[in-house]
C-alpha cells in the first residue's frame, strides 16, 4: 500500500470517527441546510450553498467550481471551501488509488 493511499485511509477513518460523535435526538438541525447527509448550518444564502455543493463535490473527487464566482463573491468562497472540508470523508478510492463514484 503506498504511503498517500495509508496518509488517505487515516485521514478518512479520523473524520468518520469525529463525524460520528454526533446525538441524534439534535433538533438544531431543523431548517437548516443539509447536503450529502451533513448539516451545514442555517440562513444561508443561495450563492453559499451553491459553494458548498462545488466544494463537496470537489472533495469527492469531481472538481467543480465556478471561477468567476469564486472570485467574485464572498459567500461562494466561503461555501466553497466549508463543502470541500466538511465533505472529504465522503472521497472513496479502490485498492488500486482508482476514484469510486
């Protein structure tokens, strides 16, 4: 197993031990706004939720961004980037390093 391949699986299997910590009787969550069954938080504008959905699916494996917007507008920055760091663990890899969509 290669060294970025074992640096990978133990970044993923923290971020599902800290991700699994949660109570599920939380009901903070209500109206909130959720993507790929991760809670994201509340009153969030439309261009911010749009960043997090390019960010997760970054981090899942399929680049995706809006350049202009990236530039541009602060709430798709910020979206951006919290989509691509809460959604890491969602990245799945065969034994041979190969992208499992």
């Amino acid at each position: 197993m290669s060294k970025h391949l074992l640096i990978l699986y133990s970044l993923t299997l923290g971020s599902l031990i800290i991700t699994g910590c949660s109570t599920k009787n939380d009901t903070s969550h209500e109206n909130g706004y959720t993507y790929h069954a991760i809670y994201f938080g509340q009153g969030l504008s439309s261009d911010f939720k749009q960043g997090i959905r390019d960010g997760c699916e970054t981090a899942r494996g399929i680049y995706t961004k809006s350049h202009k917007r990236f530039n541009n507008n602060i709430d798709y920055y910020n979206g951006w980037f919290l989509g691509r760091n809460k959604c890491r663990h969602l990245l799945k890899v065969d034994e041979n390093g190969d992208l499992i969509l």
